[in-house]
C-alpha cells in the first residue's frame, strides 16, 4: 500500500494558494494504474514519491526533464513543500517511510521498516528507482511545429499592437507642436509669398505688354483702314464723275464672257489683298532700303499690269524682287542661335507631345514627359518674337509668291480667252448686259466699305484706350515708330490680333495662378498659427527613431504573419517544394530543425537512446549528435515505448528492488502497456517490485489496481 | 505571452538588430512604452558612443 499526504503552498503574487490531496486517494495499491484530468494531482504525487526515495540525489534511472520538475518542486522560491509518505509490503508491513516536515526546511528523511534513516547511497543500493516519461517523438515534433506556428502569430500580433502604439505615438507627435514642422511651414509661406509678388510682376508686364500692342494696332490700323477708305473714295469719285466712261462701259456680252470677266476680278482682288498683306511687312522689313522699289510696287495698276502684260512687268519683277530679299532674310534669321535653340526645343515639345500619357522619367533631367514639356515651352517662349519675325517672313513669302501665281494665271489663260471671245463675232449666243464700270465700282464700294468697317472698329478701340480721334493722326506719326513699339512693326495685323488675344489668355492665367497663391498664403497663415500654438510632445525629437522603428515594426509583423507563418504551414502541411526554397526559407527550416532538436533533447529508439542536432521535416530523418540518421517514419510510438521500459524493468539488476514510477503514458494503448503490466506484475510477485504507479491523462478519475 | 523558448529561437532567427531588440522586450514582457524608451536609450547610447569615438 502506498499513503501519502502533502501540503504545498504558493505564491502567485495576488495571492498564496494551498494544495492538498483531493481528487485521488491518499491510499493506493502498490502496483495502480491512475487515469485523471488535469491538475487532479497525478504528475504531483509522481514527483513527491520521487522526492521522498532520494530521487534527487541517487543512482537511479530518472529522465532529467522529470529531474527539473523535481527540483522545482522542493527548490522554487515561490512555493515550499511539506509531506508524508508510508510504503507497505504485500504484508502490510511498513517497508519505507519519507517525510518532510517543515515547509521552510528542506531536510527530508527516509527511513525503513525498523524506523531506521537510509541514506541516498543506502537507499540506491537497496532499491533501484525508476521515474519515466515515455514520449511519442512524432507526437512531439507536431505539437513543436504548431507551437512554434501559434507563437509566431502571437508574437506578430504583439508586434503588430506595439506597431498600433508607435504609430498613435507618431501621429501625436506630429499633431503637438513641431518645431521642424513650424520651419518647414514658414519657409513654404515665404516661397508661396515670393512667388506671389512674382505673379503680381509678371502680370503688371503682361498688361503693359498688351496695352502697347492694342494701342499700336488700333492706331496704326485705324490709318492704314482710313487711307484706303479715302483710296477708295477718291477712285470711286473717279468713276462717278466720268459718266461718259460708265456708258462706254455698258455692253453685251456673251455669259462665258461674263464668267471669265468675273475670274478675272477675282483674280485682280486675289493679287491687292495679297499686296495689302504683305505691304505692312516688306516696309517694316525694308522701308529704308527699299524705299523707292516699295513706293513702286505699292503704286503698281494691277488691272493694267494683267491686261497690257506685253507692255507692262512691274508687278511680276518687284514681286520676285522682294521674294528674293525675304529668302535671303530668312536664311540669315535661320542661322541665328535664337532661332536654332528655339527651332530645336519645338521639334522636342513635338516629339515628346506623342509619348505624353507615358509614364517615364526623362533620364538626367529626372522629370516626366509633361513636366518636361511644360519646361520645353517655358524656355522656348523665350524666342518667340524670334520665331514670330521669321513665321512673318515665310508667309509674306507666300504672299508674294501667290500673287504671282494670280497673275500668271490671269495674263497666260483668263487674259487670252478673254481675248478671243471679243474677237469672235457672235452667232445666236444668248447675250447678258455687261457694266465693267459699275463691275469695278460695285468691287470698289464694297472694298471701301470693308475698310470703313475696320476703320471704325479701330477708332472704338482708340477710345477704349483714351485716344481720342484727333489724337490718333498724331500718335501715329510721333509715338508708333519710337522704341516702345519697334518690336512689332514686323507685325502683321492678323498676328498682332492673336498676340493681342495670347497676352489676354497669359493674364487671365495667370490672374488664377494669382488668386491660388492668394488664397494658399491665407491657409498657410493660419496653419502657422495653428502650429506655434500647440504643445510640445515629450517624444518630439525621437520622431526620426520612431518613424525608423515603425518601419521595422511593419516588416517584423509581416515577416511573422505572413513569411514565416506561410513557412511553418508549408512544414506543417508536408508541401514544401525543395528545388524552389529561397534562401530565407531555407535558412528558417534550418533554424526550425535544430529548434526542435533542441527541443526533444534525447530521443530512445529501439533500446538506445540519442542526443538529436537536426530534426528535418522536408526530409523526414533526425540527425544525431553521433552523426548517425534516423528516419523519423522508423520511430514507433506505443511499440518502441513499451519495449523500452520493458527493458527498463528488465535490465535491472537482481539484488535491488524496483520502484517504477511511470508518467503519461497516454501515447502507448492498452495493448503496448500490457507487456509493461505483465513484467511490473511478474517483478511484485516475485518480491523484486515495491511499487510500480503508471499514471496517465484522462477526462475521469480513474483508480485500477495492478495487483492482482 | 507565448512559450518563452519557442520566442527566443524566433528572436535568435532574426538578423536585425532592431527587430531582435523589439522581439527581446517583448519577450522581457515589456510594456510598449518600455520597448520604446528602450529604444531611446539604445540611440542615446550609440550617439554617446560615436562621440566618444570621435574625439578619441
């Protein structure tokens, strides 16, 4: 029979708890079987009459884990330990009794039948203790593996709330007050209210810009309209007054006739629209150097020169005259470096225009396509009076060059035709009345009244600007040509109306630019107010190390919840793939293999037992501190357990008896414990056995005796 | 929090030294705000440390 008592007393901080037996009782057969729940005591009672035989101290055979669990037990600081324990024979007559009295003293005193002490070198020649756990290596390394899952999860968790915390820590930060922020902030002000008072420049010079050119168009142009309102006038009262002439004029032609009259004045009004054109130009361009030639080509009788072209060749020789200046004038404005650079930085913006929507850095500029465009037109608006004088020279050009088409035309196809049907006596052809006179001052007077029109636009104009219509004559003759106005007398009118409209849409732009800046310097003001007025953060200048370990924080988080979590399930799930791990996941599984070496410590395998350095899942074997492999398939549970402590019993010696204690055995079924029965029987029933306790984990208590 | 071998080994696997300090307080069950003024302290250490170097 064994009886037993104890009391342990621990202290777990909040409060001392005190054990004694409950659940199993204090009297049980010499050779029992105890199956009970967690914390009933089982492990306890094991560990006790471990104690109380000289387990600690002996030469006997007892797994150090169990030596630990031994020792702390009797050696803790927090708990201390008192206890009672009566072994009897099959006689009952008392064989062994241990005790420990005092809780704070750890004197315990073992002493035999006759009430004699026995030493721990008495006690171990007399009896040979056997304290073990049989483990399920298999069992064991899965409940590693999922241990090492859950604790990573766990830990990525913590990570991930102290990660929360930091970043609470950094938000509040920024919100408190901030003297780098405050600098920042104000250094922004100062750059947004410079480049306020720029915009306030550049849009002061735009509209002085603007203001030149509607007051050199309006005036110039109100005296170019008004000279050819009195061009008109005067040729129109030319016509009225010779009566004689108008008469003359009325005949009766034939329709084609009339058509090819009709081409003809077309073609007239073709070539003095395109001289008109072109005049502004060619006298700006050459009014010194060409005074005379230009007087001659302005005064030239287009009608004359097309009709009487045998006599008459002005036209035709001054056009290619002027055509010939302006190539070379180009020539000469294509060689400039202006031009070039201008010419260079377009064909780009056009290139690059294609490629817009690409998202690409332009290398060595570090800048997307857009932004490098915007830049492109910046720098390329800088020459674009350059280009302006030199866009102005090609379409005078053409100009000329149409007027020449115009002409050859007229004299080398409508002229003759024309020719030849008044030679051409009429045959029954229908006839239609013709008035070239009133053809001509029909053309005049809506020529005269186009110009009229403009004319008067432009005086509306004038006085828009506060020129008032006598001041015009004079502004035009005194102020125009000064320097203010130079820079657009190669002009012509068509682009000094876009110019005009440019400078108005570059205002209006950067009116917008303007008011943003405005209302950004407002927020700025404020924001800066609101800044200086907050508190200091305690934390304020570790900031930078915060924002540092937050990062780390992230991949530490990610690295548990995701890398190695995908890793160990790999493990877990048998479904690595060897021929592609990375070398971090290579370098985990090591780590994992020689953890869980560690881990198991020894491991008994047929009647040896070994100290492990690897446990490899992927390859299914365990390596050995003696270098041998053993494959972890091979490691039978409940079989191998049960042939090991079979031996246990086996291998003892003769003269001692045996005291076999055996912890959960839960991993060994009824059919591997029973060779472990028949011997602990066998051993009792032959007087070799005092007491053999098997323990094991169960939902019940559960008390068998294994006497009999 | 979870078993004390098991995060050692995890703490042991870890080559940066920032992230072996975090794992290490955790493991020490330290407050958030302990971690943290470890980490303070840590960087104090290494700026005293440097300037020492430099005026060796």
């Amino acid at each position: 029979m064994i009886t037993y008592d104890y009391f342990i007393k621990r202290d777990e901080k909040k409060e001392v708890k005190e054990f004694r037996p409950k659940k199993i009782p204090k009297s049980l057969p010499n050779l029992v079987y105890v199956e009970g729940p967690n914390s009933s005591g089982k492990s306890t009672l094991l560990h006790l009459l471990a104690l109380g035989l000289h387990g600690l101290s002996g030469d006997h055979t007892i797994r150090p884990v169990l030596k630990e669990k031994m020792k702390n037990l009797i050696a803790s600081e927090h708990q201390s330990l008192s206890f009672d324990i009566e072994i009897t024979d099959k006689n009952d007559g008392v064989v062994l009794s241990s005790k420990k009295n005092s809780l704070d003293k750890k004197e315990i005193l073992l002493r035999d039948g006759k009430n004699k002490i026995i030493t721990a070198e008495e006690f171990s020649r007399r009896y040979k203790l056997i304290y073990d756990i049989p483990e399920n290596p298999t069992e064991r390394l899965k409940d590693l593996t999922r241990e090492i899952k859950d604790t990573q999860s766990q830990l990525g968790k913590r990570v991930g709330f102290f990660r929360g915390y930091l970043d609470k820590i950094i938000y509040s930060i920024r919100e408190a007050k901030n003297p780098e922020l405050i600098d920042k902030t104000r250094e922004e002000l100062q750059g947004v209210e410079k480049s306020f008072a720029k915009s306030q420049l550049k849009i002061e010079s735009l509209e002085k810009q603007l203001d030149v050119t509607r007051v050199y168009v309006a005036v110039k142009y109100c005296i170019v309209y008004k000279e050819k309102v009195q061009d008109f006038t005067e040729q129109l009262n030319l016509i009225k007054r010779d009566n004689r002439k108008r008469a003359k004029g009325r005949t009766k032609v034939t329709e084609e006739y009339a058509e090819l009259h009709k081409e003809l004045s077309q073609k007239i009004q073709e070539i003095q629209d395109a001289q008109f054109k072109a005049m502004p130009v060619l006298k700006s361009l050459f009014e010194k150097k060409e005074k005379n030639r230009l007087q001659v080509w302005q005064d030239i009788d287009i009608e004359k020169e097309i009709n009487q072209h045998q006599l008459r060749s002005a036209l035709k020789r001054e056009t290619m005259h002027f055509i010939l200046l302006l190539k070379r004038l180009l020539d000469s404005y294509s060689e400039t470096k202006n031009h070039k650079k201008a010419a260079v930085y377009n064909d780009l913006i056009g290139i690059l225009e294609k490629y817009k929507n690409l998202e690409i850095k332009i290398p060595g500029v570090a800048s997307t396509i857009p932004n490098f465009i915007k830049l492109l037109r910046k720098e390329a608006k800088k020459y674009d009076d350059d280009l302006e004088r030199g866009r102005n020279v090609s379409d005078t050009i053409e100009s000329l060059k149409a007027i020449l088409e115009a002409h050859e035309l007229a004299v080398k196809d409508i002229v003759p035709k024309l020719k030849l049907i008044s030679e051409k006596k009429t045959t029954g052809e229908t006839l239609v009345e013709h008035d070239e006179i009133e053809i001509k001052f029909e053309q005049l007077n809506n020529k005269k009244n186009e110009a009229e029109d403009a004319m008067n636009y432009y005086k509306m104009e004038c006085a828009k600007l506060d020129i008032k219509e006598k001041e015009i004559y004079a502004y035009y003759k005194k102020r125009l040509p000064g320097p203010t106005y130079s820079h657009l007398k190669s002009y012509r009118e068509c682009d000094l109306r876009e110019k005009t409209l440019s400078l108005n849409k570059a205002i209006l732009d950067e009116k917008v630019e303007f008011d943003n800046k405005k209302e950004f310097i407002a927020y700025l003001k404020v924001e800066l107010e609101r800044l200086e007025n907050r508190q200091p953060h305690q934390y304020q200048e570790h900031l930078l190390i915060f924002q540092k370990l937050l990062k780390v924080a992230e991949k530490l988080e990610q690295k548990m919840l995701v890398e190695f979590d995908e890793s160990i399930k790999e493990l877990i799930n048998k479904s690595v793939d060897k021929s592609k791990l990375s070398k971090e996941k290579q370098k985990y599984f090591d780590f994992v293999f020689k953890f869980l070496a560690n881990r198991i410590g020894f491991l008994r395998h047929i009647d040896e037992e070994h100290s492990l350095e690897k446990v490899d899942l992927i390859d299914g074997n365990i390596l050995t501190s003696e270098g041998r492999v053993l494959q972890i398939a091979d490691l039978g549970t409940g079989q191998s357990q049960s042939a090991y402590l079979t031996g246990l019993l086996t291998a003892t010696d003769t003269n001692r008896k045996i005291i076999a204690l055996f912890d959960e055995v839960a991993m060994m079924d009824s059919k591997s414990l029973e060779p472990v029965y028949k011997k602990l029987r066998e051993l009792y029933e032959n007087d070799k056995l005092l007491i053999g306790v098997i323990v094991q984990k169960a939902e019940e208590l559960h008390i068998v005796d294994k006497t009999c | 929090m979870a078993d004390s071998i098991t995060l050692k080994f995890l703490t042991d696997l870890l080559e940066n030294e920032k992230e072996r300090q975090l794992v290490t307080g955790i493991l020490n069950d330290l407050s958030d705000q302990k971690i943290l003024e470890s980490f303070i302290k840590n960087k104090k250490k290494e700026k005293k440390q440097r300037f020492n170097n430099d005026n060796l």
